[in-house]
C-alpha cells in the first residue's frame, strides 16, 4: 500500500491552481493581528476533505511561525508545516484588506497569506510548493493583478495563468 501511495504522489500534479479551490480563498480578509491571519486560514482549512486532524496541523503550522516568520518578504505570508494532520497536500490564499505586520524579512508587512500544510513524507514536494508560491507570488505583477481580483474565481484564474508555463512538480 505504502508503495502505491508513494507513486500516486510522485504523479501527483502540483499546481498551485490545482490545489487551490474557491472554498479555500479569502478576500478582503479584515484581520489585525499576525495570530488572527493563521488561526483564521486555519478555519478556513477546518474541513478541507484532506485534513484529518484540525488540531495537529495548527500546532504544527504555529511551531513553524515560531521558528521563524513566514513573512517572505514583497507582503507577502507563507504560513506552512510538513504534518502528519494532512493526507495530502493543502492549499489556501487570503487577501487582506489592510496590510499585517508579520515579522516580515523584509520588514514589510504581508496583504497576500498563503497556507500549505503537506504530508510529513512529501519534503521534496513541500519544498517545490513552497519554493512555486513564491516564485509566482513574488512578482509584482501578479501581486497587483490580485489586488484587483473581485472574486475567488478570479484569484483561480491569476494562478491557473501564471502556472500554464511552469513544468509540473
């Protein structure tokens, strides 16, 4: 089982636009507080069919904030664990309405937050996922397309545009 498990996700395609679905996209997110932001995605996640345990993703998730900030720099919020809580992996996006102070890298605070929890055995993928979001969500381009956004489908059609170039993970 282990070994039909482990091929499905080396096949397993790792868009950000195929993980990411309207339910798991927040706009205008009006939350003050860097803690506020996490627990927040962390609801939002709450039922995610992939997630099978609420409370183990958020310690696991709040022990990463803890040994460092996931504020990547360009305002933009990686909050993210490697989890036995998730059977694969899960994605959500957020759009705050006003910039939070993160403890940033680059001192700057964060409008776009991006949740990723993976299965602990899925490390090479996590990094690419992780290293993805950043590579699309760092563009400034992209980050003023989706201020602009109206909707989550539209924030669906940002990434699956950006992506169409990007070679499979």
């Amino acid at each position: 089982m282990s070994v039909n498990f482990l091929n499905f996700n080396l096949h397993f395609t790792m868009k950000l636009s195929d993980l990411l679905s309207k339910e798991y996209i927040l706009l205008g997110l009006d939350i003050n507080t860097k803690e506020g932001v996490i627990e927040k995605m962390l609801s939002l996640v709450s039922n995610h069919p992939n997630l099978v345990d609420n409370e183990k993703l958020r310690e696991d998730v709040l022990k990463r904030e803890e040994e460092m900030s996931t504020g990547i720099g360009k305002n933009i919020a990686l909050p993210h664990a490697k989890t036995e809580a998730v059977t694969q992996p899960i994605l959500a996006f957020a759009l705050l309405k006003k910039a939070v102070e993160f403890d940033a890298i680059d001192s700057q605070p964060v409008r776009f937050v991006f949740l990723l929890a993976t299965p602990e055995q899925m490390l090479a993928q996590h990094l690419k996922l992780l290293s993805r979001i950043s590579r699309v969500a760092s563009k400034e381009e992209i980050r003023n397309r989706l201020l602009e956004t109206k909707d989550p489908a539209s924030v669906l059609s940002v990434f699956i545009e950006e992506e169409k170039a990007f070679p499979e993970i």
